[in-house]
C-alpha cells in the first residue's frame, strides 16, 4: 500500500514531499504530484511534511477524495 496526494495539492503544488523522499516516487503533473504506488516504500516522510495535508496512506484516503487513488495510479501507467 502507497501513499496517496489528493486534491489539497492541485492549489499548493509545494514540493517538500519530492524534497524529502527517501526513493524519488513522487512526480510532477502538470497541476500537482503524484507518488508511484510501485515504488513507495510507505515510509512517511512525504505526509509528515506536506504543508496542506494533502497526503495519506491508501486505505485512509478521506471518502471525497477516493478519485485521487486512481488518479495516482493512472499517472504511472501513462509514464
């Protein structure tokens, strides 16, 4: 299980998240980041610095933003 960016990042797009991580799987898209879920070693370092809380492990993904799961996913089979 990987964590995930939801919609908080579309109006921040900070970037300590990419600073911090530990084995580079988070991306830029064109209007926020998204965490490889094949290469995230849920380690948590991205959540904890994430200046709006826009980052959570896959299964606590607040209900509104369960699109954000897939929306992850669907960046990396296009990469």
């Amino acid at each position: 299980m990987a964590f995930v960016i939801t919609s908080p990042c579309k109006t921040e797009k900070a970037g300590e998240c990419v600073e911090v991580c530990p084995v580079d799987c988070i991306e830029e898209g064109e209007d926020m980041f998204f965490i490889d879920p094949d290469i995230c070693i849920d380690c948590g370092a991205c959540e904890a610095v994430c200046p709006v809380t826009a980052i959570y492990m896959e299964d606590e993904v607040p209900e509104e933003e369960n699109e954000y799961i897939e929306l992850n996913r669907l960046f990396f089979q296009g990469n």
